[in-house]
C-alpha cells in the first residue's frame, strides 16, 4: 500500500484534531437527546453515537469506540434514560483515557 503523501497525512492530522475538539459539544449533544427522549431524539442520538463509533475507531480513539459501542448497544435495548446519560458518562471518561494516551494532543479544553 502506498504511503500517504506528506500533504495527505497533515489533512488527515487536522481533521482528526478537528473532530477530537468537537467531541465535548458531541457529548453534550448526546446527553441533551437522551434526556429528552422523544422519538426523533433518540434516533438521532443512534445515529450520533453509531457515527462516533466509527470516527473514533478511524482516528484510534479505542476507548471512546469501544464506549460508543456500549452506548448504541443500550440505545437499541431501550434502556432507561438513566442507563443511557451513565453509558454516555462512560464515554466522556473514555475521552479522557484516549486524550491521556495520544501524543501531542493536549486535553486542555
């Protein structure tokens, strides 16, 4: 397989930096569905944590992938809204553990 061109892998940098800044809004958003809980809500709060699920697994965020896997698997056994702000706070810790562990990614925000 080729290797990415040097300009390739800094578009590559700055969309993984741009995505990891927006997961704090993400999560909010997340957390704003669940509570509200409608139908449209929790369909786009699938869709948003099925999306994070794979950005963060191509950006190797493990942690927040693996969270957003438990997060999608509780949206589609219709857990309580409790049990889904708790998954979603397993989520925002794994934020945290995969900022811990990227280099030269500051977790200042």
């Amino acid at each position: 397989m080729n290797q990415l061109s040097e300009q390739a892998q800094l578009r590559v940098a700055d969309i993984r930096r741009r995505f990891i800044e927006n997961l704090p809004e993400l999560i909010q958003q997340l957390k704003s569905d669940a509570q509200k809980g409608d139908a449209e809500s929790i369909e786009r709060l699938q869709g948003t944590a099925h999306r994070l699920v794979g950005s963060a697994g191509t950006f190797g965020l493990k942690a927040v992938s693996t969270a957003g896997m438990e997060l999608e698997r509780r949206i589609r056994a219709c857990a309580s809204e409790h049990d889904t702000l708790k998954a979603i706070g397993v989520l925002e810790q794994a934020l945290n553990t995969d900022m811990s562990n990227l280099p030269g990614v500051s977790s200042d925000k």
